[in-house]
C-alpha cells in the first residue's frame, strides 16, 4: 500500500450539521422560506453536490414552486461556502475518533495521503484549518475536489483525478467513505475502499466495502489491516 485517501464529508468529520446550518442561513438571508430539517437533509444527502442538492431540493413541496436558473443556484451555493467556511472558523468541530492517528502513522509509514471529496477546494482548507490549525496541502498531498470534475459522487470521476494526482495505480491505494454514493465512486475507480457509517449515512448499503468499522479509533482497526502502520 502507497496511499490512503479520504473522503472528507462524514469521514474526517461530522460536518453534514455545519453544511445544515450553511443552507438554511442562506435561504433565510434570501427570504426564501426554505428550512431543511434532519430528515430532509437526510433524504437531501441522497444528491451529492450542494448545488445539485438544491437543484433536487426544487421539486419538492417545501420548494413552494421556486424555479431557479443554474446560475441563481450558483450563486446561493457560493454564498453556502461563505456561511460553511465562517461556521468552522468559529471552532468547536472535531476530527472524527482516531483520524488524526491514522494520518499521523500513515505519515510516519512514508505513505502518502489524499483527498477525494464532492466539496469544494474552501471548504477542505476550512476544516484542516479547523481541526489541524494547518492548510490543507501541508496535511494532505493531493486533494481532489468536486468542483474540478465532470461529475459528482456516486460516479468515480473524483477519485480517478486523486489518483492520476498520486501518480499511483488504484491497487496501490485504500479509499475511506462514509456512505453508499462515496462507496460506488471509490469501487467504480477499481479501489478497496474501508466504511466507518456516519450520522447520516448510518442505514446505507455498503455492499462492496472491504471492512465497516465504527470509528478509525485503534482498537477496531484489526480487521482493517491499518494497525500495522503504528510502531507504538
Ligand atoms: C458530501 C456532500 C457535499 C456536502 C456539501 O458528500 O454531498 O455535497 O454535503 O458540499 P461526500 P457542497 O462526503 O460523499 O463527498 O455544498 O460544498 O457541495
Ligand atoms: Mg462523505
């Protein structure tokens, strides 16, 4: 193994609430009269992307009959970023359990790390900013972002791109997910891929994962194979 590469949202950590909060401050600065709530955006998450999220988000009822341009979704969307990218400069978000030791042995076994997320670039420097008070190419050497690919999760696009940009053959890699639509991307770029469920995601069909595991933490990595990376 040469690489390890993370899914970000629900992976490194919880941030699906931080996302929550992000959409309905936009929609009611916009005085849209939209509120998702948990089990909205649990059925939401279904659509990966935040602008194709609002875009699914149109044909429901709550939308009201709203109609929007791509480019008005755009527009709200970035505003989303803005309102995610403050969210986390106020603190308070944690890696998920065992992450930050994962990374670390993984670092100190001279194996390389990488991202392959649906989010965007800003985002993925606010929460290593967050959680590891550094940015995010001096925690990560590739990172692969939504915006920089046709097209989204579930389709294997962003993990190819992680790839080409390690340089490395999909065999040489492990892939990290929390949910059914990341699990299909890694397996359709031809990678193992290894599921720790989050909040969110918890009642997904993983069917094709290597191994579940709750959490990263130390003590469930036995049947991952990964305890081999720590010396201590
Ligand atoms: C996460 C997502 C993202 C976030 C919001 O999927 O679907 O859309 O919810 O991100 P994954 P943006 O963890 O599988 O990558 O609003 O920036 O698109
Ligand atoms: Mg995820």
């Amino acid at each position: 193994m040469k690489a390890l590469i993370f899914d970000v949202d629900g992976t490194l950590a919880e941030t699906e609430e931080a996302h929550r909060a992000a959409f309905n401050g936009t929609f009611a600065a916009h005085d849209l009269g939209w509120h998702w709530s948990v089990a909205e955006y649990r059925e939401l998450l279904k659509t990966t992307g935040g602008k194709e999220r609002i875009r699914a988000f149109l044909g429901w009822e709550g939308a009201q009959g709203t109609q929007m341009s791509d480019d008005e979704i755009a527009a709200l969307h970035r505003e989303k970023t803005e309102r995610y990218v403050e969210i986390l400069k106020l603190g308070g978000l944690d890696l998920r359990p065992g992450v930050a030791e994962l990374i670390e042995a993984a670092r100190g076994a001279g194996l390389r790390l990488a991202v392959a997320t649906t989010t965007s670039r800003p985002n993925v420097e606010a929460l290593t900013e967050c959680c590891w008070n550094r940015p995010a190419g001096e925690v990560f050497d590739v990172i692969a972002a939504g915006d920089e690919v046709a097209r989204k999760k579930p389709a294997p696009d962003v993990y190819r791109l992680a790839l080409e940009r390690l340089g490395l053959a999909a065999t040489d890699c492990l892939a990290f997910e929390d949910s059914r639509n990341g699990v299909q991307s890694a397996l359709g770029a031809g990678l193992a891929v290894g599921v720790t469920p989050s909040v969110y995601t918890e009642g997904d069909d993983f069917a094709g994962a290597a191994w579940i595991v709750s959490s990263l933490e130390r003590a469930n990595l036995d049947v991952t194979g990964l305890n081999t990376l720590f010396t201590t």
